[in-house]
C-alpha cells in the first residue's frame, strides 16, 4: 500500500495535464461541462485529434495503437481528460466494439476496422438492445439467416443511442434458433448503417433531446465476412463487452466536473446576504456528494487496479451501481441550486441556461441506473458471482 | 374527522376527469417533451364551464362556495390526467386578493376568476435568487400617481396568458404586495419596467397573507401530486404484470413487487396528508404548519413514486412517449413549487419547539 | 370529508382525557414513558383498574364487554390512553387471543376465559413462531395428537413474548400432519402454562433485557375442550388474528410520548449558548419526523374507517410497514440527541437514564420490523393483495 | 497509489486475529448485552505482546514505527472479532501527547503505551453537552502549584482503566488540553476535583492538535467498522444461503439479495475511504478533510450494513446469543464517536467553498 504517485506516474500526470490543457485544440475543450452540445463534427474531430496524439485507445493492444498502460494510469488519463473538458473517445468504439473486434476478429476484420474505429472514422452504434428484451438481453429475437456469403438481418433494436450519427453498427443477432439455451445462437455482426433494408426512427426523451433511436432491419444483406469471430458464439463476446462497458460507464471525472460547475452555480445564487453555497444544509449536501465521489473514486482505482487477467472484475458492478447513483444525485442538487429558477424550461434572458436545464437532464439522466445493465442486473450479479447467493 | 368522499365529490371528480378527456390531450400523446406547458385557454374553460377555479372563492365575492375538499378533489383529477392547468397558481393569487384587496377589486379578480374572463398568477420568484418569503429584488416606489415596481420576476409560470399578476416587492426595506394588471408578458419573464401597481399589503400582514396563500396554493399542488401518483403507480403495477422478462412476468421479480409496496406506502400517507390538508385550508384560523406537514409527507412520497416509476418501466419511462416519465415531471415540478422540501422542513424546525406534538384531532 | 369531531365525539375525548388524567391511579402513569418498567403485578393491576371502568376492551363485542366505538373513538381512546401515560391493555389478550375465542370460540370457552381475559387474571402468551418456521409461520411443526379427550403436544415456539409472566398459552399446533397444504391441518389450542411438560428458556436481547423466551412442550396433555374452533381450522383464526395485531401496531400515541419526550430531552443538551433544540439540522429531523408521524395517524383513522365488514382492510399493512420504520427513526434520532452520552451503557450519576439507555433501546427496536410479520412480509402482503402483483 | 497489501499486512493481520481468537471471546459466546465492555487486560496484553498498541508510533519515542496503514489492518481484525479493545482511544491519547508534549513525557506514555505499562485514553465528553471540539464546561486554573483541572468528563470509555486521561477544558475562554495521570476512576464517568494536571497546549495549538488526533483516531474506527462490516455480511450471506423460508432459502428471495449487494457495494466503498484514510494518516501535513471523509462514507455504510444485517437475520439479529446484533451494535458506536455523521457533514460544509473538487492523486 502506497499513497504517492511514483516519481514516473507523476511525470505521466504532468504531461497529460500539459497536453490536454495546452496542446489539444481549445475550442473543442468545455463545451460539454458547460452545457453545450459538441456537434457531430466536433466529436469525430476531437477524437481524431486525440487519436493522432496516441491518446483515443490505450487500453487496446499495443499492435493496434494502445499504450499497456496500469490501469492507474488508466485512471490518471480519464480524470486529466475529463478535467480539461476534453469529451473522452466514442465509447462504442474504444470500450466496445473495438477491444472486441481486437480480441476475437480475424486479422482482416482487425486491420479493416481498427484504424478507423480508434479515429472515429468510423462512428460506431450499438445493436444489442430490442423491444421485448430490456434487460433479459440474451432474449433478443433479431434473425441472421446465412444465404451464400451473406446474412440476411430481419429484426429490430431500441434504445440504439446515437444511431443518426452512426455509419456502421455492431450488432447480435440470432442466427441459430434452434440452440438449447437462448445464449447460445447468437452472433456478433457489424453491419454498414446505409445497407438497404436499414430504418432508423428516432426516440424523443423527456427533455426533448434525440439520442435514442429504434432501428430496423428489413432483409438486410451483411457480407458474411463482417461475423466476429464464430457464428453463434457471439453471447461470449457480448460479455466480454458489457464489463468493459460497466468499468467505462464509472466516469467520476464527469462526476467531478459537474460538482465543481454545480458550486460555482451555487455560488451565484444570492441567498440574503450571502449565496446558496453558504447555506449549511446546502453545504453539508455538498460534503456528502464530495465523500460519496470520492469513495467511488478511490474503488475505481483499487478495483482495477487489482484485475489481472485482463477480464473486468465482477466488483466493477458496484461502480456502474453506485457511480449512476451518484450522478443522479449531484443531477437532484442541481435543481435544488436552481430552485425556483427550475421551474421553467424556457430560455429566459435573466435565468441562465444550467438552471433552466436542471429538470430536462435530471430527467434524461434517470436513464444512468437504467441502460449500461440496469442496476437491478447490477445488483443481480453482484448477489449472484460474487456474494454466492443463487436461489 | 371523517375522511370518506361525498356523492357530490365522487360526481365532481368525474365531471372534472371528464371535461380533462374531451378538452385536452396529455403531452405524452403528442409526443412533446415534460417541459411545463403554455396555458392551455380551452382546457381552461372546459374546467370554468363546470366550475372547477372558483370552488375555493366565497359565493359573495362571485365563487362558487365549495371549498377546498372540492378544490382537492378537482386538483386530483388534474393531476392523474397528465396535464396542465393553472389551478394552484390562481388559488394562491386568489386568496392574495380575497385576504387583502378591497372589495370592489376583490369582487372583480375572484368573479373573473370564477368566470374565467380573469386569470390572475402570483409572480414571485426572482433570477439568481433563493427562495424567499420575505426578501424581494424588486422595488416599489410611491408617487402622486400611485405605486409602480421595477425589476426582474422569472420564471412566472402562465405569465403569457395572466390578465393580473400578485408580485412581491420591497418598501422601505418592508416586503409588499402588489396587483399588477395587464401584465403583458410574452415569456415566463416579467420585467418590470415602473409598472403602475396597486397595493395589497406591507411588513407583518404582507407576509403573513402570503405565507398563507402559499400554503393554501400546496394543498392544490398536494392534491395534483396524489392524482399523478395514483396514475404513475397504476401504470407501473400494470406493466409488472404485463412485461414479461427473463421469461417471466416483472410482476414475479421480489426485487421489484416489494419496492412497489413501499410505493403504495408512501402514496397511501401522502393520501392522508392531502385530505387532511384540504380540510385545514377550510378553517380559520389557518393552521398554516399542518399544511407544511402534509406537502412534506407528499414531496417525500412523490420522490419516491416517480423515481421508481420511471426506473421500473426502463427506457420507455424517459421517453417523449410514455405518459409515466412526464407525470413524474410534474412531480418534480409539483415539490419545487414555492419553495423545496430543505426550506419547508428548516421553516417547521424553527418552530418545532413550540408545541410538545402534533395532534390531528380537532 | 369533515375536520372537526362532533359534540358527541368531543365529549366522548374530553371524558377519556378526564378519565386517564384524574381518575386513573397517578402511580400507575407515566412509568413507561419515564423508560421505567412497570413490574409484572403493576401492569396486572393497571389493566384490571381499565377494565372496572369498561376500557380494557372496547373492541371486543358488547356482550362480553366491548364497547361499540367507531374507529374514531378506538383511536381516541387509544390516543388520551398514550398522551395520559397509561400502559394500554396487554395486546396478546384484548388485541389477539379474546377477539378469536368471541368470534370462534364456542359459549362454554367464552364464559370459562372472556372475563378474566379482559381483567387480565388470565395472563396470555401467543405461541405462534418456531425456530425453524421464522416468517414462514404456516410451516410450523410443533404437533398436537389426540389422545381420548386431551392432545398431546410436542414440539418447541420461540420468540414467545413475556412467557415467564404468562398463564397460558394460545398455540397453533399440527393436528393434521398429512394436511394437502401446509395452512390445513393446523389447530388453535388453549394451554395452561404450569402444564407438565413446559419449559420456559429466556432469550436475552442485545439490550441485556428477557422479554422474549422459547417454549419445549413434552407431552403437554391440553384436554380438548380448549381448542378453539374446529379442528384443523386454527390458520383460519390465525390470519383473522394477525390482521388485529397489525392494527393495533401501528401505536401512534406511543411515538407521539416518545418523540414528546425526546424534544424534552433535546433542550436538556446545551449546544454553544443554546440547547440541541435549537440546532437547525436536529430541528428539521424532528420536523420531518413529526410530518410522518401525522401521515401514519390520518392514515389510521382513515384506513380503520374504512373497513365495514369487521375484518381488517389489507391497507392495515401499511400502518405496521410505515409504524416500525417511524419507531425505528425516532430511536435513531435518540442517539443523536443523546450524542456522546450514549457511549456508555453504565448508570452514571451525571447521565440521565434517557441517555444511557438510547443505543440499548434503539438495538432491542430493531425488532420492530421484524416480529408481528416483518416488513418484508407486509410488502408481500400489499404487493399481492393490493397491487395484484402475484409472481 | 496502491491498495494491495504488502505480505507483511497479511502476516500481521494474521498475528492478530490469532492472538485475538486465543486470548479473548466476544459477548455473543458468553451470551452477554452488547453493552461497550470494560477494558480487558489479558486481551490487550496479547496484542501488545505483538506490538499492535506501538505500531504507529516513531521508533525514537520507544514505538513500533511501522504506520497507519498497518496499525488499520491490525483494526480491521479487531472489528472482525466481535471484540473491543482501546485501540482507536490510545491513538487519539498518543497522537496529542505526540504532537504537544514535552520530549521526557512523550516517551514515557508513548514507550508505556507500547510496552503495555500505560494506557492513556482521551476524556473528551462532558454530560448533557452536544459534541464540541472547541469548548468545554471543565476549568483549569493555574497556580504556583501547576495546574488543576475541576469538573466532569463522562462517559470516557475505560476510564477505570487508564493510567492518563488528556482532557478538555477551559482557560481565560480558551481551550486547553491536559494530561492527568491516574486518575482512578471507578465507573465511565470522571469527576475531577481540582485535579494536577500537566498542560500540553492551549487556544489554537490546541484546537489543531485535537483535530488532527480526532481524526487520525477516526482511521482506526473506520478499519474497526471495515472489519466489522464484514464479519456482518458474512454472517448475513452464510445465513441467506443457509436458512429456508417457505420451502426454499433465503438466498432466492430477490428482495433480499439485492439489498444485500446493495450492502455490499457500500462495505467496498467504505474499504476504499478506509484504506486511503490509512495512507494518508502517514503524511505530513496532515489531510484531516479526507479522513473526516473516509469516516461519512464508512458512517453511512455501518448504519446500512448494522441495520440491514439484523433485520434478515429476523429474530435472532437482536438476541445476545448471536453475534451479528454486536456487531451492529459496535457499528452503531463507532460512528457516534468523536462527533457523528451530522457534526461530521457540518464540519466539512464550513470548508466546501474552499477547494473546487476533491483530487484524490497525490
């Protein structure tokens, strides 16, 4: 047990800093801490530009651009971005569909997708989610039928998040019926976003946003030579995944960020006086967030640190568990620090924009505890792999 | 104490659920967002022809003379409904005027309230500024020509449609209030540019009548959160037992059906509080805290029942679609609504230690 | 919907107040709010002096001493008894076991018991769990054999409720092994506790307090005119039983003394210049605490009003769920007012009694979500049958 | 930063729970309340024989030197045990005499309390006064003589005990701490009448020392809590994989096993606060903040764990017998200790617009 960075991790944290602060371009720095939207352009820009800096996939093998980093290096990566405002890279291609395709593609498959994928080149979206599914993923009832040196996609996802933005999906689908159990006959598919036979309709969230899309598959003709790894063994990869998804989904940079914008909100908010932040029940629930983040942090940390075997800790369910806890929380704060000023949607010349959009986001973001493995799954897998209660 | 509906207000609450149904449409049918509506002026006369704003307002000043177990049994309606009306807006700039205008203009504001030619809102809360009861940013001046007021109110929600405005201001370091006509404002933003104002009240009696009609005005919202949650529990039980997962039905997950229970436990209190509260607002002298209490028991409630609705319907509850997400906006809303929770339990607690207990027997 | 009581119901409070607060024995009151127990002989005699006036057992019907008050008047009743100190009726007799023998129990069993049940001659113990049936209660196995005109009874209860003071025993016992379901073949038996055969073990709670014991009967003979009811029938009496317990839970007047008293308590503390009272965040807890506690009494006049055909509205669950839980947050604030103080468990001349003992009863009140059907068996109760939510 | 113990840590925690497992048995076994119990010599002297009482302190002034990091390992085992020792209590009395005492004093307690000759214990609580680091009803006067101290310290857990006490009091309006040798009491209540007492600090000095010591004591009570939380969730899972309810275990009753991954998820938290607590217990300046921290997220855990323990153990939680209701009711001490949660959040919501987030990389 030591406390202190090593003397290299330090340096590693200076340049980080240094790099995200000075060197990335600042006019695609912020804008996601203040509140505004980086258009698609801008993602696909600023991630290529961390790309070119050797910084969009480090946790890929180092064959393919990553940097076999410690996983607190990981860490000190993730908090230096966040903290610049930097926008991390596309999840769905840096924790998702790109450590799978690296670990179970074909050299062809890799060398086709890898490159463009760590630069954004590729915008991928996620094809696991259907209608009658919800959390009993392995449920899903989208067919694969192989016809010559295609598969033949009939079906429909939900929930596929920025699927208008996408230009290939990476998808499970069915492609045995048959197989005995319903996770076996599952197959992992990537298929190109304009193939015919593709609709994507969008879903509208309560707070107007469009982030969520259904998508469907009408005779969709996927070159049999976009299958990862082998048919119907696509339930393996799918886990494989979805644990890389939970210890990326505990982003306490955000987190951070957020409670350090939300004070200075407070802070703005004449209360006699004084401001809202010198209110002691306001306060006092600041220190708790402030206590609670910095335990998940502190977890993040120490659970990665100890996964040796490459496969995500089961305990990384409690940082999906309690980080989307928590940003449902600091979300809650956040309009009681709008107070009054919460109460209307509207632009309004005199109310500024984080506090006119506290209930939109508080709203949007009770989806945390909900996508990414709800936190009943959560909560299932944490009783079941690691505590031994099966019933 | 008898906490049983009459026949009258079973007819009633039929009457205003019905009026709801053929006049207007939830957003979550027309796939809107849960922002908070513009004034919906058919909608509202829908609920004028049957009677519904003016329960609360005495027969000689042009209401209809009900009270407010009926105004509570309307607001229920409006809330399970999923929409939108000024109600408790208009109740609490009514009992303004009716505590503290003279006659003729109480006569006036509380009859078009009835009728619906008038809709008065309060305009309180102020930009940048904690919630306050006795504070205002805006000021008053008296000349020859009367008062006017200057400064910024926002939001005002209905502040587009409002014929007259309650504001709060300050005088000579006093909190007043004023009626402001023809407000004329275009967004939920009133800017007060020396706007002609007439007087209601100053200091003690300005405060004391407002801490009243906010607190009567929470008993409309109380009985708005009961109908919203009743609703929002009926879906989420009808989709445990529909939705089937893991190859099951929801409704056979303990997990879930258990957290369920407490749902109904918190609703089935906040119940309580809400007719309690009701039956209070008709008494004077006006038990003032027993009103806090019920909207502290019914913040606590909402909370709970709208967050675990949305969690248990998944994704569909943050969807423009599915009315569930958006009845727990208003719930959100609804407990932000004058004030939060922290400023009504720190306002009970400077007074908790004037009373050994509650009674509820009177 | 109406607020005030009328003439009679205000009439009727103020003679209960005038009852409990001048005419009721001054040295019987107060005790148990002072955190001093009444002895054995005090609650005996306490409970003989309400029935003289007619106020042991309103409940019960009018031929055997009941009252035929409205729900209203129960609660009023209930209420002046908690507000004037007075150690309401032993609940296994006038809450469990004498509404069963009045309603099931045959003429011979009503005159031989009914009288000293309500005087408390009679002391009962209710012998219901066992070790191995915890909430599972119709699983129980202690057996009842019929022998000529006695059973025989074998088997073990547990969490048997001051068992050492009692003189008998309402049991449920096995009379039909081979019952189809679990819930058939089970007897409601009479049991004289100086039977040969019974043993009473003590179990000491956390707290240092016997209040509970466990029971061993080894060939108990119980003649068989003291079985209540059909044979093979007692779950039925059972569940009407448990419905009564849950109601007379939900002992708001109880709370009410408590917190009372833990106000009192608070401005004993010197806090700066001032008392704990006066601190804003214990202040607002009691605020809270005091919203909730008006929430469950409305709801127990609302709900007790409710129900018409004389068995309890399955809403009653609520008032136990919501009760305990409001029994247990007071506890827990106890703590905090006694705040150093309540380390040590000693007598010290210089710690009050209230103080000393707070953590020692909070953990003892842990029970209260447990026994009388714990929460858990409540919320299965309104899932199923209030919600329809059957798996 | 690196929260892998060392193979030494392992070896120690072993050394503990074996001398723990011999020499003591917890209240469960002897069917004894779980009311704080008297010191227990033989049982402390077991764990000095192991250097436990000295680990933290300098190797100059006769201790151990090894650290915070393995004295909460040791603790951890402690709280695991179902026992109680003054483990949290010296480090607090020591961490003052450390910081404030001249050179020969300094040794001697450190040196005494490591060789297990002494056993020094803060006596900070005064009755029917809330919690204050920074006033006190006790008075010190000076003369020709030295200091006396007059008033009453109680409860001060092992007070009988103790051969020092280092005490709270007041000078000319400020505080003070003392160190009063042999105090002699006879029960967890201490009435000092004009006792002689050796000054160690006044005013600000003072304040800042008992701080720092207050919440370098809170790491062991977190570790305790830690080793605590686990023995009860061990306990809870064994007995929810053990015990049938309506003809299945418990272990498949969903809503039970949620809660306990929920109980789970918070003990990992809290292991986490805890373990960098130790870490940074070991630096200079002292990080108070973050300790105060670690101790509101190991609060919050205990109170969830104690509580959640019992009630699915059912009845039995709350028996003598069983040792799961001791170890809820150690949890239920250990965050009331030297403060509570609320004093705790007070005391960190004084210092939240200082700092703009948290870092925890150093």
């Amino acid at each position: 047990m030591h406390l202190r960075l090593s003397p290299q991790d330090a340096a590693f944290q200076q340049r980080m800093r240094a790099y995200f602060t000075t060197e990335f371009p600042r006019e695609l720095r912020h804008a996601a801490a203040a509140g505004q939207q980086l258009t698609p352009e801008d993602i696909r820009r600023s991630q290529s530009v961390l790309n070119d800096a050797g910084l969009a996939v480090p946790a890929w093998p180092t064959s393919w651009g990553g940097q076999d980093w410690s996983p607190l290096r990981m860490h000190i990566w993730n908090s230096e971005m966040r903290a610049a405002g930097v926008l991390p890279p596309l999840p769905f291609n840096t924790s998702m569909v790109g450590p799978v395709i690296a670990a179970f593609g074909s050299e062809e498959l890799k060398a086709r997708f890898l490159p463009q994928t760590a630069s954004l080149e590729i915008w991928w979206c996620q094809g696991f989610s259907e209608p009658d599914a919800g959390s009993d993923l392995a449920s899903l009832r989208t067919t694969a039928v192989r016809d010559g040196d295609h598969y033949v996609v009939n079906g429909q996802k939900i929930w596929t998040t920025l699927a208008q933005h996408a230009d290939w999906m990476f998808a499970l689908v069915r492609t045995d019926p048959a197989a005995p159990r319903k996770q076996a006959g599952i197959s992992f598919l990537l298929l190109d976003m304009r193939s015919e036979g593709v609709t994507t309709r969008p879903i509208r969230t309560l707070d107007g946003d469009v982030e969520v899309n259904e998508v469907f598959f009408d005779d969709v003709r996927v070159p049999a030579d976009q299958l990862v790894g082998e048919e119907n063994k696509g339930w393996d990869y799918a886990k494989f995944l979805l644990g890389n998804e939970r210890v990326g989904v505990a982003d306490t940079g955000l987190i951070k960020l957020w409670l350090t914008d939300l004070k200075d909100h407070a802070r703005q908010v004449r209360r006699g006086d004084g401001t809202l932040l010198d209110d002691p029940a306001v306060a006092v629930r600041f220190a708790e967030l402030e206590a609670e983040l910095m335990a998940i942090e502190l977890t993040a940390v120490r659970v990665s640190g100890s996964s040796s075997d490459g496969r995500p800790d089961p305990a990384s369910s409690i940082l999906k568990l309690c980080g989307s806890q928590l940003q449902q929380d600091v979300l809650e704060l956040a309009i009681d620090v709008a107070g009054p000023m919460a109460l209307s949607w509207e632009h309004l010349e005199a109310v500024p924009g984080w506090a006119s959009s506290s209930v939109p986001t508080y709203l949007n973001y009770r989806k945390a505890t909900i996508y990414g493995g709800s936190s009943e799954v959560q909560r299932s897998i944490v009783a079941t792999s690691i505590l031994g209660l099966k019933g | 104490m008898d906490f049983t509906p009459t026949d009258e207000q079973h007819a009633l609450a039929q009457a205003v659920s019905g009026a709801l149904r053929r006049h207007g449409s939830p957003a979550s049918t027309r796939g809107e967002t849960a922002a908070p509506p513009a004034h919906d002026a058919a909608l509202w006369r829908a609920l004028v022809d049957i009677g519904v704003p003016g329960l609360a307002w005495p027969e000689d000043d042009g209401g209809v003379g009900a009270g407010f177990t009926d105004l509570a049994v309307a607001a229920t309606e409006v809330g399970r409904s999923g929409m939108q009306v000024p109600l408790a807006e208009t109740v609490v700039a009514g009992s303004l005027v009716r505590a503290l205008a003279p006659d003729d203009l109480r006569r006036e504001v509380l009859g078009g309230l009835t009728d619906g030619s008038l809709l008065p809102v309060p305009a309180l809360a102020e930009p940048l500024r904690a919630w306050s009861t006795t504070t205002s940013d805006v000021t008053a001046t008296s000349s020859d020509q009367g008062w006017t007021v200057r400064g910024t109110k926002a939001p005002v929600r209905y502040a587009p449609a409002a014929t007259h405005l309650v504001v709060t201001a300050t005088t000579d370091d006093q909190l007043a209030l004023f009626v402001v006509a023809q407000p004329s404002a275009t967004t939920e933003e009133v800017d007060l540019d020396d706007e002609p104002a007439t007087l209601l009240a100053q200091g003690e009696t300005a405060e004391v009548a407002l801490r009243e009609a906010l607190a009567i005005g929470g008993v409309v919202l109380c009985a708005e959160a009961v109908g919203a949650m009743d609703e929002a529990l009926r879906l989420t039980t009808d989709y445990l037992r529909t939705r089937t997962q893991f190859g099951r039905p929801l409704a056979s997950f303990q997990a879930l059906t258990h957290r369920a229970a407490d749902m109904y436990a918190r609703l089935e209190l906040a119940r309580s509080a809400t007719l309690f509260a009701a039956m209070v607002a008709d008494e004077q002298p006006l038990d003032s805290d027993a009103l806090l209490r019920a909207r502290v028991v019914v913040d606590s409630a909402a909370r709970l029942v709208g967050q675990e609705a949305v969690q248990m319907h998944g994704g569909i509850g943050v969807t423009a679609e599915h009315p569930v997400g958006h009845l727990t906006a208003r719930l959100t809303s609804i407990s932000r609504t004058w004030g939060d929770r922290r400023s009504r339990l720190s306002d009970l607690g400077t007074r908790i230690a004037d009373h050994p207990n509650v009674p509820i027997l009177r």
